[in-house]
C-alpha cells in the first residue's frame, strides 16, 4: 500500500496513545505518544522526507520507540500492538477521553461497566442520572461530565494555547534549522490573536530568494508555512493572522475607499499599493493599526442608518476609528451621512 501522510501517521499515533491509556500500565509513556501525535502534526516539513533522511529524532518528543513505531504507521497503515488494542474497545469509546477531567481509568468504567460506548451515550447516561451510583464514578463525576461535555465539543480538534506555543516553538527552531536562509519568522493565525484554542498552526517568514510573492507550505499537518519576499511580507501576515471576520471587515472598508484587498496585498485597479507592513496597509486604508489581539472578532458594532440596499436598513456592523472621522467598516452603496 502506499505510504501514509503526515496527518494521517499522527491520527493514528494519537489513536495509539488513547489506547495505551485505556489499556492502563505507565500513563507517561501514553501521553508521550500523543505529544509525539502533536509534534507530528506541526511539521514544517513531509513526513516522508524526514524519514528518509533518518531524522525523525530531531522531532520534539520522538525517541528510538516512537521513532520505530511512526515508520510502521507510515509504510503499513498500522501497528500490530495498535491492531491488537483495537481488538478491545470500539473506536468510538476513545471520544469519551476528549471530555475535560475524565481519566481513562474513569472511561474505561463507564465502558465495562455501564457499557457506555460514545460521547453520545455518555451526555446521555448523565442526564438519566445513571451515572453517580456507580462505584468508583459518584455524583460529581457526574455533574463534571455535563458541564464538560459541550466545551469539548466546541474544543474538538483544537489545541490549548500553551500546547500550542510549544509546538509553534519547535516548528520555529526546525526551520531555521532546515532553512538558515529564512528570517523573520512569526507565527501568525489563532496563536497571535491570543485565542485560547488554537485551531490553525501557522508561521509567516521572510524568503529572501523566493521568485514570486508568496508561496503557503505545509508538511502535510495542521501546519502552514507562508513564505513572503519583503515586498509582500505585511500582506502575507496580515492574511495568515486572520481572523475571517476581521479581513471581511477590511476587504469592505477598501472596497469603500476604491481598493481591493487581497493576501498579496493592497491594490488601487491591478497595483499593489500597500503591502510590506501591516501598519502600511492599515494607514492606507486610513485606518490606525489594530493589534492581531483584536482582531478575533468584529472591532465594534453601530446602528447603521440605512444606506443599504432593501431589507439591510438597521443592520448592526463592525465600525472603526478611522483617522479622520468614525466610520462604518461595511460595505455600503453610498458614502455615509455625517
């Protein structure tokens, strides 16, 4: 069969790791698999290539036992000791370990002794109150549970700030060290709007040599790369940084002022204006520069008046301070009326 990707040799790495949890013995080594899961799938470089290159040990988290294990799952699709644990407990069981708080042990319980056998099963388990009797789970097991529950599903494939940082840290210092040539390198999407989860890994850097404007990687992960020449550097962070929201926002307020706003930068007809800094981009915009820490959302809100087309009168929409006067950073079919 043919070789696994980065993010698919990380699923099952992490899958590996929940298994060993439940299976019980050294907790330790269960959660250094699924450290190495997250390490895996913050690469900035293929899988592959660091395979052939015998260097899977310069990965956080990768020793001669991981190392073995990940070119298993990459060459064969599996694991023997990883078929035999699936060979124990259903798949969807290991959803349970994404609630807050709750121990493998605890959702080992809850499998063989209540036969609870998914996230599902289990919000609903606790609302019928069949939870606390049972010995070992209790009451406040069971009031966790519920207050739980929904925060995992809203956190469901994101990673907590500081999990992130350390990953974004090493994906740093292994691309300098594969790329000496780069500079500049700044991580940019949810991790430099300060979310608390962090459901995109992504750096900006500075290509001294790179021939076209911008050029996105990715080592087959969660992982973006985007390598930007000076020329295009602010423009390529500010798109990277986001939020959608926010570069909405933007795109409106330029297309107001006769601009379009686009990841290469900020354009007057087809020439790029604005697009070394993000500072030069919001001043052109006659905008005061607005700090990646608020960018996660809209900026403020205003009743507008009505200048917009039928059935958007009174419409409540993101505004700004601009330099000159307060302005409504929505697209609008007519300057707004001071």
């Amino acid at each position: 069969m043919a070789s696994l990707d980065t993010a698919a040799v990380a699923a099952l790495l992490r899958e590996y790791g929940q298994r060993a949890a439940l299976r019980g013995g050294n907790p330790y080594r269960a959660k250094a698999y699924i450290r190495a899961a997250d390490s895996l799938s913050a690469l900035a470089e293929p899988l592959d290539q660091m395979i052939a290159q015998g260097r899977l040990r310069e990965i956080p988290g990768v020793g001669d036992v991981i190392a073995d294990i990940i070119i298993r799952l990459h060459a064969n699709g599996t694991h023997p000791y990883l078929e035999a644990m699936r060979q124990e407990i259903p798949a969807s069981v290991l959803e349970m370990l994404s609630v807050w708080g709750l121990r493998p042990d605890k959702v080992l319980k809850l499998y063989r002794e209540l036969g609870i056998t998914s996230l599902a099963e289990l919000e609903t388990a606790a609302r019928e109150d069949r939870i606390k009797g049972v010995k070992g789970l209790g009451a406040a097991l069971q009031t966790k549970i519920l207050r739980n529950i929904e925060l995992s599903r809203a956190g469901a494939g994101r990673l907590h700030i500081h999990r992130a940082a350390a990953l974004l840290e090493n994906a740093q210092t292994m691309l300098r060290q594969a790329h000496p040539e780069l500079s500049r390198i700044t991580p940019a999407g949810d991790f430099r709007r300060g979310c608390e989860l962090i459901g995109d890994l992504a750096i900006v850097a500075l290509a001294p040599t790179l021939e076209r404007g911008q050029v996105v990687l990715r080592g087959g992960g969660t992982l973006a790369v985007h390598l930007a020449d000076a020329t295009h550097y602010g423009a390529a962070l500010l798109s990277a940084t986001g939020s959608r929201v926010h570069l909405d926002t933007l795109c409106a307020v330029a297309r107001n002022r006769g601009m379009t706003l686009t990841p290469q930068g900020l354009k007057r007809s087809r020439t790029i204006i604005a697009a070394k800094t993000e500072e030069e981009i919001y001043a052109t915009l006659d905008l005061p520069f607005i700090p990646p820490e608020l960018r996660e959302g809209l900026v403020g809100r205003h009743r507008y008046p009505g200048n917009y087309g039928e059935g958007d009168a009174g419409a409540r929409l993101p505004i700004f301070w601009s330099r000159r006067s307060f302005q409504v950073g929505a697209l609008r079919r007519r300057p707004f009326s001071q």
